[in-house]
C-alpha cells in the first residue's frame, strides 16, 4: 500500500529542522526530511527505471525508462540519510558523492545529475 503524501509544510520543516541542527538526533525528523525528499525526487523524475534507496527510511522509483517488475531493479542507487540529504539541498555534488563512495549507484540510468537539488 501506498504511503499518503506528506505535506509540503510538514516537509520543508523537518528538511529545515534538519538542515539547521534542530532536530539534533530525533530519529522521527530525519526520518521525515528523508520521506519527504524521495516524494519531490519521485515528482520531478516520475518513472520506474530507477530504483533510489535511503534505508532504512524509504525508497522510490524515478527516473523514465523500461519499467521494472521483479527482482533486484536493474538501475539502483543507495545512500545513507545525512548524504541524501545533502544531496537533495545541494550541499553535496552528485559526482563528489559518487567518488567518495557515500552513494552507491549501478546500472545505465542510475545518475541524479538534473534532479538534484530537490529544494
């Protein structure tokens, strides 16, 4: 089952209680912020040829291209939360992130470069 969209209100707060340290390490906030940037990440990119996961807090499919139905996705990428983030605020350069091993991208159209940043 589908999760409901969160709120743009709701969201753009965790991402700003995030980004400014407020939240410090409520686990419910970071979760949110993480939630919410996958939701804009899955707007702008609609599609299902990659698969991008933030675990434990969530994943989307984005990005047009062959769909995908069973097994492992063919185009994935994983990251941890502070680097999806930071990802998604601009903070971290989508190629830099790549070349110091804090995202984890495979396949053919497993690349961010014009999504991010998000917000």
């Amino acid at each position: 089952m589908a999760r409901s969209r969160i709120d743009d209100a709701q969201g753009t707060a965790a991402v700003r209680a995030w980004q400014t340290g407020v939240a410090g390490a409520r686990r419910d906030i970071l979760a949110l912020a993480v939630r919410y940037t996958l939701q804009l990440l899955a707007e702008k990119a609609p599609g299902n040829a990659v698969e991008m996961r933030v675990p434990p807090f969530g994943a989307v499919q984005c990005i047009e291209g062959p769909r995908h139905t069973r097994g492992t996705p063919p185009n994935v990428i994983e990251t941890d939360a502070a680097s999806w983030l930071a990802l998604a605020l601009g903070s971290l350069p989508w190629a830099e992130a790549v070349a110091s091993g804090r995202v984890h991208a495979s396949g053919q159209r497993a690349d961010l470069i014009g999504q991010l940043p998000l917000l």
